[in-house]
C-alpha cells in the first residue's frame, strides 16, 4: 500500500506549479483567493478544472501503479515522481498511459467479439412521466436527494463542481439535470457512483450512436434540433451536455428534449455505456 509519504511525494510533484493560496487566509479569503486564482489560470476557469482533474487521475494512477504495480519498485517510483514534476514529464506519462489503455481496448474488443453472441443493452432506466412534464413546463424541482448526493462526494467537492448551488435543477428518479445559459448539464447517478472520469467519451459514444453516426438498428434516429449540439461533460463534470444558442424557454425545444431525449435517447445511452461489456463501433469512439 502506498504510504503517507508516497502521497505526499506525488502531490508535491504534480501541484508544484499550480497556484497555491497564502498561508493564514480566513475560509472567506480563501475562497475569493481560489475564484480569482481561476479566473487569471490560462484557459479560464474551464481550463483550470481540466487540469485539476487531469492532475488528480494522474495522482491516483502513480499511487495505485505504486501499491500493486511497477512502482513498487523503488528506483521507477523515484523515476515517476521526477517525470511528473514538469510539464513535459506529464505529457509524456499521460500520452503513455492513453497508449497502454488503448492496447487494453485493443484487447478487450478481441476478447468481447470472441464472446457468444448477446442482446443489445436494453434502457438503463424508464423516465417518469410526470418528472418529464414537469421538465418540459420549465418548473424546477430544486436540489433534492440525489443532487445531495452528488454534491457531497469527495471527488466532486475536489474538483468544485458545486461551490454554488445552481439555480435551475431538476430532479429525477435516475439522477438531475441543471441548466446554465446556453447548456443543459445531465448528472446519471450510476455514472457518479462508479466513477464519473470514466464515462466521458463512452457518453460521446453513446450520442454518436444514438443520433445516427452509426445506427445500432434499422431505426430512423431522432432528429437532433437545429443548433442543439452535444458537449464534454468533462467541463461540468457530467455524463453529458447539450448545448445551443438559441432560446431555452423555447417549446419546441423543451418538449423534444423531454419526450425524446429524457425519455427515448438518454436510457438506451445509459444502458450502453454502463454495460461494460458492449463495444462500441470504432467510428463513434473520439479517441480511436
């Protein structure tokens, strides 16, 4: 197992050059210190919590290579350690772990085609349709149990997802949604309970397919809206965004995200991205 130290070696190495507050500020102080620290980061606020994810993934990845993996070598350890203090060494250690997840892949599509032959995931869940009206009419529910949920999570409240709760939630039986201007953030509570970071692009997967990249069936794909377009729920820390500039308010609009989306497109996404053992087609995954 990796010991304190270990810790607090790789966290030394990864956050040297992230800004770090002043020493006696009051909560309030450090507060405003870490607002202001992301809005002059380079890239923005988006930017900054992008590399705090990247930075923590990478910190969990050295320390768990170091409890049962190469690390526990002490000389690759010490190796690491060095790499990943600069910003190249970073680069170099994230470029060699995408490599070796994608062999994993690799291996993984051989081993899932070798398999006997199975059905396609069903929806993940049923929308109710009271919640889906409710969605439709523009009526929040507000933060309920499952918003509480995520919100407390030790890796959401690293990352500062919510240091202010959002104004417009809505709540359902499978997770919320929140609305921002110009954006739709859907929050899956399966997808957070097993790890957000790791369904990211499975969910871009899931679009793509769903939408008609690639038809998993004879089906016609839904028509998307024009201007609707889908977004890296990396930057919300989210299963998936929708994004538009048009008006949000708009029937249309809300009508087919509550009836389509909500309802027809989002459970059978689910249902193929959190089944690990489905596939998808190499055209609809972004990094292939």
């Amino acid at each position: 197992m990796a010991s304190d130290l270990d810790t607090v070696r790789v966290l030394r190495a990864l956050f040297n050059d992230m800004p770090q507050a002043p020493q006696g500020l009051t909560q309030l102080e450090t507060v405003a210190w870490i607002q202001q620290a992301m809005s002059e980061f380079e890239g923005g606020e988006t930017a900054y919590t992008i590399e705090h994810i990247t930075r923590n993934s990478m910190l969990d990845l050295v320390l768990r290579m170091r409890e049962d993996g190469p690390y526990q070598d002490d000389a690759a350890f010490d190796q690491v350690v060095e790499q990943i203090s600069t910003p190249e060494g970073r680069k170099q250690f994230m470029d060699w772990c995408i490599l070796a997840r994608k062999s994993v892949d690799a291996t993984a599509r051989l081993l899932n085609r070798a398999k006997p032959a199975w059905s396609e995931p069903g929806p993940f869940f049923t929308a109710d349709a009271d919640e889906v009206a409710r969605f439709v009419a523009g009526d929040v529910s507000g933060p309920g149990p499952l918003f509480s949920e995520y919100a407390t999570r030790a890796d959401v409240r690293g990352v500062g997802v919510f240091e202010q709760e959002p104004e417009r939630v809505h709540e359902f039986d499978w997770g919320f949604v929140t609305e921002e201007p110009g954006a739709w953030n859907f929050y899956v509570a399966e997808v957070w309970r097993r790890g957000t970071v790791g369904y990211f692009e499975r969910f871009l997967s899931a679009w793509l397919l769903e939408t008609g990249a690639v038809p998993a069936t004879g089906a016609v794909p839904p028509p998307v809206p024009f201007g609707l377009e889908v977004g890296h729920g990396i930057e919300t820390f989210s299963a998936l965004r929708l994004l538009t500039e048009g008006d949000m308010a708009d029937p249309a609009l809300r009508l087919w995200l509550g009836d389509v989306f909500i309802s027809l497109m989002l459970p059978a996404m689910a249902g193929r991205a959190l089944d690990p053992d489905y596939d998808f087609p190499l055209a609809v995954q972004p990094d292939a």
